[in-house]
C-alpha cells in the first residue's frame, strides 16, 4: 500500500481518488510521516474492500464481554460521573 502524506493528499485529491475509484489504488495516508488512515476501494456491497467485519456486531460483542466480567455495583456511567467530579 502507498503511502501518501496529508498535504499532497490535499493538492491531489481529484487525481487520488481518481486513482482509488478506477484503479483500485490503496494508500496510507500520513501525517508527519506516522500512519492516520486509509484510502481504499469500496466494493459492491458498499462495504471497505479489506473490512473483515461489522463495526456495529464488534461493538456489540465487546458489549456483552464489558458485561458478563463486570463487578461493580456502580454501573459504568455512575463511575465516570464520579471520576469527572
């Protein structure tokens, strides 16, 4: 995958996704040299080319992990509420 800095990300974004869109082209976008994102075809279905998985199912997944290892009595809310205080 290429990689590509922010600012010519910005002078080139026409050609970029041009690139992206026609050619299927990937790139790493940067910025002061560390990796920040992606740029990647979508395909047909609408989902990113390389997503192995549903962000929502994950989320939920890690939900109910979160839950069945809970201890305190205090819910999740009720502790940053006291820890913002």
């Amino acid at each position: 995958m290429e990689e590509i800095g922010i600012r010519e990300l910005k002078m080139h974004a026409s050609e970029i996704m041009r690139k992206v869109r026609e050619e299927g082209a990937r790139y790493t976008v940067t910025y002061h040299g560390k990796p920040v994102g992606r740029l990647i075809p979508v395909d047909e279905e609408g989902a990113a080319g390389d997503e192995r998985h549903d962000p929502w199912e994950e989320m939920k997944r890690l939900s109910k992990q979160i839950e069945d290892g809970w201890q305190s009595e205090k819910s999740g809310l009720e502790i940053l509420s006291e820890m913002r205080r």
